[in-house]
C-alpha cells in the first residue's frame, strides 16, 4: 500500500503542475480512493492467474486432455484390433511365425509414433487404417522428394570432382561421373560427359550406351540441341569402328540440326569430324574444306579448344601432301593453343604429330623424343587410342634404326590396344608395319599374309592412303621372288591412288621402287628417270636421308645431271 501511495502522491503532483491548478481536498481524497481499490483488484486478478497457471487447467485445457485421452483410447483400440487381424492371417496356409508377427506389431506401433509426431493423429482415428496410409504415403513422398534433392546435390559434387580429377586421372575422374549418374541418371548432361571419357580410354559400347541416354532423354524432352550432341557422338563412334558411311550420315544429321538452331560450336564439332571422314578416304580437298569451316566457326566463337584441333588437323592434311613446313606451324600453332590451355591430351597429340614431321626429315632423335613425350602424357591420361599411335610411330623409328625386335614389340603393344578399341584404321597400319618386319627379315609369305590383312581392312574402309601403301608394300613382295611384271602392275597402282591423293611421300616411293625394278630389267635410262622423280619429291618435302639415297643411286648408276 506505501508503494500505492507514493505512486498517487507521484501523479497528483505532476497532474497539478500540469494543469497549474489544485483540485479541492475531497476530489484528491476520491481520486485516491479509486487508485487503491483499482489496485488491489489488479492484484487480485493477477494472482488468481497465477494460481490457475500453475495448479489448474481451464475449460480449454480439460477439453484437451480428454480429447487426447480419447484418441489414445483409439489408438490402443486400433492396435488391438490390427494386432487381431495380424493373428489371423497366415502364408501359404500356414499361421504367420510369431517373430515375424512380433516384428510387424513392432512396426505398427512406430507407425503410430511417426503419424503423432508428424501432427497427423486425426489419420489413426480412422479404424480401417486407410486414413493412416495415406498419410504414411505423404510423409513417404515428401521423403522421396528430400532425398531426389539430396541426390541431385550429391551429384552436382561428383561431377566437379570428377572435373578436378580430370586434370590428372582419367578413371578416376571417369568413376566419379559414373557415381553422378547413378545419383542422378536424369541429368543428360552428366551421361553426355560420362560417355566422353569411356570413348577416350576407348570403352566404345560403354561410351555408345551412354550417349544413347542422352539421345534419348533428348528425344523424350524435344530438346533438338541434346539430339544433336547425341547424335554427333555416336558418329564419332562409328568412324572409330571403321564405319565411314554411317559415321558420315550421323555427323551431316546432328550438322542439320545445329544449322536450324544456330548452334555454331556444333556445326563446328561436326564440320571437323567431317573432315576426318574425308582425310580417312583420302579426299585431301574435301578435308581441308570441311577444317577451314569449323576453324571460322572456332574462330568467330573464339573457341580455342576447337582452334587447336583444326590446326592440327590441317597440319596432317599438310603433312601428307609433303608439305613439311606449312605442317609444322601449324602442329605448333596446335600446341601453343594446348599448352596455353593446359590440355595435356592436345599437347600428347601435337608432340605426336610434330614426331612425324621430324621422322621424315631424318631426325630419328627428336622424332623419337616427341613421341615419348606424348606416350607419357597418354599413359598418365590412359588415353588408349593415343597410346597406340605413338606406340606404332616409335617401331617405325626403330624399324629405321634397324632395331626389328624393338620394332616389332612395338608394333605389337599398338595392334593389342587398336584391337580391343576396334580401331580398324590402326589396325590396319599396325599390320602392314609387321609386314615390313617379316620382309626385312625375309619370310615373304608371312609378310604377303600381313599385308593383304592390313589391305583387306583399308579397302572395307575405303583409306586410300593405306590401300596406296599396300598395293607398294605387295610390289616389294612381288619384286623379290622375282615376278617384276606383278610388281610394276602393283606400284603403278599405288602410284595412281598417291597422285590422286597429292601425296608425294607416297609418290616419291613409287618412282623410287619402279627405278629399282627397272634397274633389274637393265633398262638404267628410265630407272634414272624415275629415281629422278623420286629424288624430286623428297627434295620438295625437305626428306634428307631419302634424298640423299636417292643420289646415291643415281651417282652409282651414272644418271645424267647428278
């Protein structure tokens, strides 16, 4: 009451101040009157609160215990019953196990707990246990649709370790995107990126299954642009395999849709795989058509990546036209790209290509030290197709260094890897290799039964490079078991295939085999004129061992202008 009264006293003083007036003595007394009893009653009020706070329950709260206690009795009720039911049925005619019964009494009380904690009691009032499903089948999809994103998320993480991995482990980068897509096989993407690396360690039906998953979903969506990319993949495929035809009638189709949607880095891709087709069939001209389009296109985009591979590939073209220098910047055009990029499996390829080049000028050493350079970059990335072609370009060095044993181990790791990716092309250069192995060393027969396999495999795929070197390779035969007729016909008709190719290594070497036989013939007037030829071209490619065979031959045999 003191703090009541000093409280009033408090306010009467301010309300005078305010006002600049004194109320008369029985208007403060009735003021003062009313604050206490206004007072006390708000105590009051308070502590009855208090009191029902603490040790009573209101209207409400007795309504809601006996609610809860009525749907606890409904819930014992409906397990009783359910428990009942369990009893009586059976299996296969027999009373159901009593574990087996304990275990599902033990679920239905779980049941229960989950529908409560998920506010879902009013579910197990329904005693037919239909209400208590679906609301089981709502929780479970709200489950399913956590876990999806849940998934979806986990995927996203193993498709950028498998980036990372990338950098320095194919398989393991290769796993870490399978794992993606076993998370999520809905994302094409992630299947399209998975079937990348199976075609670069040559896992070709792994790769086919992949992209046809992304052909698919492409064509269940009507999203033409992953057709496209599907489509253009799986030509890659078919011209690994050595099936041109249909190689070429899958990359002009995904180049028809990239056309009608404006794709230019696809019209690109499939510009350049194009002009693989065409070198494969030796159709120079067409080639380098279909290069320099991809290459504009990769220019305008100013999509280095694709620049490097057209550089590249109008490097090869150069190269076997003979046209040694105008190869090399481009190869090095290629490879500054790659190493600015950091792209270990391009700079493996370019230091391949630039081997090539070396080799046939003579420099064995550094032709040899390229394509050690770029075998281990392909071990490292286990870049099967990559490994096998320096494999077989190291035995040509060897072959030339007189080593035939190495040669031929060489030749062999090739023809094993092209073998189990189904690379007819390697193939067929792998066994025409072993066929000079076998000539060298004199067992002709084994040598013809290379040969004509490796001719076999280049006529199925219509190489007329390889078909040109066989049909020489089948006149060297001819020519040492002594039927020169045979093998004139045989290097006439390599001559022919090179002259069409414009490819002077190879013509160089037909004039030089054609001088040698007819120098066995003793008509010396025309084996000079031949080696002349051959000795021509070598000089145009810049070949110095070959041109300076060629001389010699000419100096032996007193031809004229020598």
């Amino acid at each position: 009451m003191e703090y009541l009264q000093g409280l009033f006293d408090w306010l009467w003083t301010f309300i005078a101040w305010l006002f600049v007036w004194q109320p008369g003595a029985w208007i403060k007394n009735a003021v003062q009157l009313f604050v206490a009893v206004g007072g006390a009653v708000a105590i009051l009020y308070k502590t009855v609160q208090w009191l029902r706070g603490e040790r009573a329950a209101t209207r409400k709260d007795i309504r809601s215990l006996k609610d809860e206690a009525a749907t606890k009795g409904d819930i014992e009720n409906l397990k009783g019953e359910l428990r009942a039911e369990l009893r009586l049925r059976d299996v296969a005619g027999l009373p159901i196990a009593s574990d087996l019964s304990a275990g599902l009494e033990k679920d239905l009380d779980k049941a229960v707990e989950t529908l409560l904690a998920a506010g879902r009691a009013d579910a197990l009032k329904d005693k037919t246990g239909e209400a208590a499903e679906a609301a089981l089948d709502e929780l479970i999809a709200q489950r399913q649709a956590a876990r999806e994103r849940v998934s979806r998320d986990e995927a996203d993480l193993y498709r950028q370790k498998g980036a990372l991995a990338f950098l320095h482990d194919t398989d393991k980068a290769m796993r870490a995107y399978a794992k993606a897509t076993e998370l999520n096989p809905d994302h094409p993407e992630g299947w399209n990126r998975l079937g990348q690396l199976q075609l670069r360690i040559g896992e070709l039906n792994a790769a086919t299954s992949s992209f046809e998953r992304v052909l698919a979903f492409g064509n269940r969506i009507e999203d033409r642009s992953l057709i496209a990319v599907a489509t253009g993949n799986l030509g890659i495929i078919y011209r690994r395999r050595g099936d041109l035809d249909q190689a070429e009638a899958t990359h002009r189709k995904s180049l028809t849709i990239g056309e009608a949607l404006g794709c230019k880095e696809g019209m690109a891709a499939d510009y350049g795989n194009l002009g693989l087709i065409y070198r494969t069939r030796g159709d120079l001209d067409q080639a380098e058509a279909m290069h320099r389009k991809s290459l504009v296109l990769n220019e305008a985009l100013d999509r280095k990546e694709g620049m490097a591979a057209d550089y590249g590939n109008l490097g090869l073209i150069y190269l076997t036209r003979g046209d040694l220098d105008q190869a090399e910047v481009m190869h090095r055009k290629s490879l500054a790209i790659e190493e600015a990029l950091g792209r270990n499996e391009g700079m493996a390829t370019q230091y391949g290509n630039l081997g090539l080049i070396y080799r046939t000028r003579g420099d064995l050493d550094q032709a040899e030290a390229m394509h050690r350079k770029s075998l281990t970059i392909g071990e490292a990335l286990g870049c099967k197709e990559g490994m096998a072609n320096q494999y077989g370009n190291l035995g040509l060095i060897y072959q030339m260094r007189g080593d035939l044993d190495q040669a031929e181990a060489m030749y062999r790791k090739s023809l094993a890897i092209e073998e189990a990716l189904g690379q007819k092309e390697g193939m067929a250069s792998d066994l025409g290799n072993l066929g000079n192995i076998y000539e060298t060393r004199g067992d002709l027969d084994q040598a013809e039964a290379m040969f004509r396999k490796s001719l076999a495999l280049d006529e199925e795929l219509g190489r007329k490079e390889g078909v040109a070197t066989t049909y020489g390779n089948l006149g060297n035969i001819y020519e040492k078991r002594g039927d020169l007729d045979q093998a004139e016909a045989m290097h006439r008709k390599s001559l022919v295939l090179n002259e069409v190719l414009g490819r002077k290594e190879g013509m160089a070497i037909n004039y030089g085999n054609l001088g040698l036989l007819y120098e066995q013939k003793g008509d010396l007037t025309q084996a000079c004129a031949h080696w002349g030829k051959a000795r021509d071209f070598f000089a145009q490619m810049g070949a110095i061992p070959m041109i300076e065979l060629l001389e010699s031959w000419l100096r032996k045999a007193n031809c004229p202008d020598t």
